[in-house]
C-alpha cells in the first residue's frame, strides 16, 4: 500500500473469529489498529517504509496456535518548493543581478518564462540556470534534495515572469512557485544639437 505524506491510507479491515486478540505492530506514526471496528486506519505523518505484522492469539487459557501476517505500507514524502532568496529581484539593463536560489526535494524541475504581455518566451538573454541535487535513503526510501539557481546579466530590459513546476517523482501533488524579474532600461542621452562641450 502506497500514500503519499500526511494522506489518509484507505482503511485495512481485519477479519478474526471472537475467540482470538489481535494486536499489531510496526505502523508508521498516525496510522493505528482499531479493535472495536476491526480496521487500521488514520493519516501517517513519518514518511518511509512500514512493514507491520498482524498477530492473532488465542483467547483460551491452553496454548494455541498464534497467527500472523505481515504487509508493507509505504509513506512517500511529499514534494516541497520554496525561494531561499528574493524570488522577484530587479536590476538594469547590463547589470548583474541578485541570484535567486531555490530549494527543492522529491521533484523534477521545468522552468516557463513570459514577458510582459504574459507570452511564452524563451529563457531571457544571458540567464543562466543552475541545478543541484543529492540523495539520501530515508526508512527505506530514496529521497532527493537540491537548490535550482537563476543568475546572469540580463541585456534586454521587460518585465519577465517565471513559473517553476516541481513535479514528484513518488506520485504526490505537484507544487509551482512563481517570480518576477524586473529589468529597467539604462537612460538614454544623446545631442542633437549645439556644442556639448559648452
């Protein structure tokens, strides 16, 4: 069984006869055994792999047979997009402008950038984009972080918006951060007449 980070799990029904106990161990957190419905259920909040075992026992007083049987329930993390610096920076026409650095887990990246008449438009001139990401194992699941970085000199002024998708790569809901980058034109000066040096 598969759910996704702070989801509730479709419930388990457990099936048993009146004269047998059943306990079970090894649930992840939030998620119980219910004796008085006969299910498991509730909402996981630790991500990772569960396997758990249900045990049944005899209720009477000489020794039975004890029953068992085990499952796995898989908790996903869920996918998590946040700006680590200001998201909407603004800079002139030539001038290098503040990075915007991004930080990710769990999700592969696509970036669409508009301009100011909200159409889609290629990656703004001399914009670099930077992507890093490591891995880890967590309760038996690989999870991956990373920092998305947008940096550069930008030559051509406009107003550019930027939508970055993070896709999960476990199933999860999707998450979209949006920016803003600001790039004013230079002043301009010319003489069109007259001695300038006077």
């Amino acid at each position: 069984r598969d759910i996704c980070f702070e989801q509730p799990i479709e419930d388990i029904e457990v099936l048993h006869d009146a004269n047998s106990t059943v306990r079970v161990t090894g649930l992840p957190n939030g998620v119980t055994y219910k004796e008085a419905e006969h299910k498991i259920s509730g909402t996981p909040y630790s991500e990772g792999q569960y396997v758990y075992t249900i045990m049944a026992t005899s209720n009477f007083a000489h020794a039975c047979d004890t029953l068992s049987v085990t499952d796995t329930i898989t908790v996903k993390p869920l996918v998590t997009l946040a700006a680590a610096t200001n998201a909407n920076p603004s800079t002139c026409e030539g001038v290098a402008m503040s990075d915007i650095r991004i930080n990710y887990s769990n999700a592969t990246l696509n970036i669409e950038w508009k301009n100011d008449q909200n159409v889609i438009v290629d990656q703004p001139a001399d914009l670099d984009t930077n992507m890093t990401v490591t891995s880890s194992m967590i309760h038996g699941i690989q999870t991956t972080s990373g920092t998305y970085t947008i940096s550069g000199t930008p030559a051509t002024a406009g107003i550019y918006t930027y939508a970055l998708t993070a896709t999960s790569t476990m199933g999860c809901e999707p998450q979209i951060l949006e920016g803003t980058v600001t790039v004013s034109p230079q002043p301009q000066l010319a003489v069109t007449s007259g001695n300038a040096a006077q």
